[in-house]
C-alpha cells in the first residue's frame, strides 16, 4: 500500500495550491481527483486580486479576460464604478485553471490520482487509511479539499448542520454578437437583483457567466430572477446556456476546522466571503495557511493543529465573522442601507475594491461605523 506524508482530496484551487507548496518543500503529497483533469466546475469564475497574489506563479495563460474596473448597480437609481492599477476581477474557467495548478503541483513531485473517488477513511496510529474506488493508500495527513458538500468532511466524522450554505445558479451563455460586444466590456454586480442577493455579469473569452445568488437560505425560484436578470441586462437572443445550481457555504464551521488528522480548507471548512459569496480567493488562502503549518510543524500533527488553528483566528476567522454580520445588515436591512449608500455608496464601493485586493479587510468595528454613518444622516 502506497504512503504519502499528505494526501490532498479534490484538486480545486485549494486542494491543488495547497500540493504545489507542499511538494515544493519535498514533502510526499498525492491529489485524489474522482474525475480526470481538466474538467468543467461549476464557479462564476471571477478571480479576485487577493487570491491572484497569494499564486506563487503566473497564471495569464488561462485568464480569460481582466477588468480593472468594477460596476455596482442598485436598481436603476445607483451606479458606482471603481477602477484599480491592477486588475480587481480576472476572469477563468474552472477546468484550465484548477488543471494548471494541478500541473504547477506535479512539477514538483506531486502524484495526481485521476478517476480515484473516495470511498472511506479509518485512522490508526496517527495514520489515515484511504480507501478509494481503485484501491487504498496511506498517509499522515488528509486535507479535505473537495468543495461545498465536502464527502470527505462526512466522513471525518463533521456534522452537516455547522455551516450556512446559500443558493446559487448560474448559466453559460452564448449570446448575439451585438449583445456580447455590449455586455463584455463590463464586470458588473446588481445587488437585490435577487431577494437578499445579487446577480452578476461576468464576460469570458467569447460568452458570459450570469448567475443569482442569495444570501439567505430560503425557498427562491432561482430561475425566475435569473430570466429577470437577462431582461435587465437587455438579452433577447439566446444562442444557447448551460444551467449549473450550487451552494456556497459563506459560514465557516462550527464544530472546528481538524479531526483525526484531517484538515478542513476552502469550501469544505467554509470559508467563502459572506457578503460576495467569491470562494476561491480564500480557498487558496486557507490553502497556504495549512501548508505552512505542516511545513512549520515538521509534520507534527498536534502542533501543526495548533499552528493551523492560530493562523486561521489571526485574519481569515475573525473577517469571516464580521462579514456575516455585513452580509446579514447589508441584504437585510434594505432601507437604511440605501440611504447609507446614497451618500457613501462610492466610499463603500472603494473599500469593497481594497477588499478584492487584499489591501484591506471587514473592519472589526463595523458595527460602529454604520450607526456613525446612520447618525450622520439624520443630524
């Protein structure tokens, strides 16, 4: 039976980052991938800045188109554009992309097992058994790296009711070429395009990625928004779609982030930005801090737990938290932001810009800051 310092499931950008540092410090690293690469992934494929700075290499090669500026609607009342040297949002397709870092991984020493589904896990001496659909394998560490409904976490004993999980569709779209010259020169955001939501425009090499999300966990007809959505972007013809529902979980767990050897990242730990839903900035992100912890640690399970733990409490966990709380007021409490935001909607705008570069994050004393703002209107 073969045995691996770590074994990585799912080869997502977490999963797949996570290897390439890995396997970079000669550490033994396997990939358990159920399908064989590159493969279609369901993901809006907007790239924020931060999540592009935290890849130690160049990824132009699958990068579809960039913006550098951003466009927020609300209705037809409000419209706030930001624009940044570097580009905010760059756009890819989830199966070159997540397949380059795969193939970045294997350059150092990391092994990719294709068509591999994993079937269980037992522990034994600080040692994981894998048991997958082509046979099993051993290893010190398991990360879970496989995504919302992370099978792996199921089996590691994590309960599914310790994340908040929001509904989201989103469709391929070939549009006319009238329409796709008019819709691809901007990444756009149009919040409660959908109830507690928003919808988004994002324009690839020669079609466009729209979807609905909304950020409470309600009975919606995602659909019905989403055809409301295309009349509001003006789309008449349909050349054709492809319709892709998913769930994002934008809570991080409750029940903690390691068990038994098994390390919980990206959306399996769930860590996607509440109040945008985008993942895979913080997918790579948690990515980096688990490598470093076991790189750190000398592979020590307890302290590399440890390690992990405190790196993830030092940023990632308490901007999580506030942005729960941002996301809950934002979609939430409609009124009272509207007024905010026709007075500061450019300011915020701004700050959500420096989010999406790592240059800031949720302020901790946001609380404060919005019943200043609110005082401000009023006085």
């Amino acid at each position: 039976m073969k045995h691996y310092n770590v074994a990585i499931i799912g080869s997502g950008p977490s999963g797949a980052s996570t290897a390439f540092l890995l396997a970079k410090q000669g550490i033994s690293t396997v990939i358990i991938e159920k399908e064989t690469l590159p493969r279609y992934k369901t993901c809006g494929g907007g790239f924020v800045y931060r999540g592009r700075k935290d890849l130690p290499f160049d990824i132009s090669e699958v990068i579809e188109k960039e913006f550098h500026t951003v466009d927020i609607y609300l209705g037809d009342k409000l419209h706030f554009k930001t624009t940044r040297e570097e580009p905010t949002i760059s756009m890819i397709m989830r199966d070159s992309f997540d397949n380059l870092i795969t193939q970045k991984a294997k350059e150092f020493g990391a092994t990719l097992l294709e068509n591999h589904k994993l079937k269980g896990l037992s522990f034994n001496n600080n040692i994981v058994t894998l048991e997958t659909s082509q046979g099993n394998l051993t290893a010190n560490f398991a990360i879970a790296a496989d995504g919302a409904l992370s099978p792996t976490a199921k089996m590691a004993g994590w309960k599914e009711d310790t994340r908040k999980l929001i509904p989201a569709l989103e469709y391929e779209v070939e549009v006319s070429d009238a329409d796709f010259e008019r819709l691809s020169k901007e990444v756009r955001f149009d919040i409660d395009a959908i109830p507690y939501g928003y919808a988004w425009s994002f324009p690839k090499k020669k079609h466009l990625s729209i979807g609905v999300a909304s950020a409470k966990r309600t009975k919606i007809n995602l659909k019905k928004f989403y055809q409301e959505y295309m009349q509001t972007l003006g789309i008449n013809e349909v050349i054709s779609e492809s319709q892709h529902g998913f769930q994002i979980p934008v809570a991080p767990r409750t029940d903690g982030f390691v068990k038994n050897n098994v390390f919980l990242i990206g959306d399996a730990a769930g860590f996607a930005d509440p109040i945008t839903a985008e993942g895979i900035s913080n997918a790579i992100y948690s990515g980096k801090l688990v490598a470093e912890a076991i790189i750190e640690s000398e592979q020590n399970y307890e302290l590399a737990e440890k390690l992990y733990i405190e790196k993830l409490e030092e940023n990632l966990l308490p901007e999580l938290t506030t942005g729960l709380w941002l996301s809950k007021w934002f979609y939430g409490q409609k009124t009272i932001r509207n007024l905010l935001l026709k007075k500061f909607g450019q300011r915020f705008s701004e700050a959500m810009a420096d989010v999406f570069h790592g240059d800031r994050t949720y302020p901790k004393d946001i609380k404060a800051t919005i019943k200043q703002k609110i005082k401000s209107l009023v006085s």
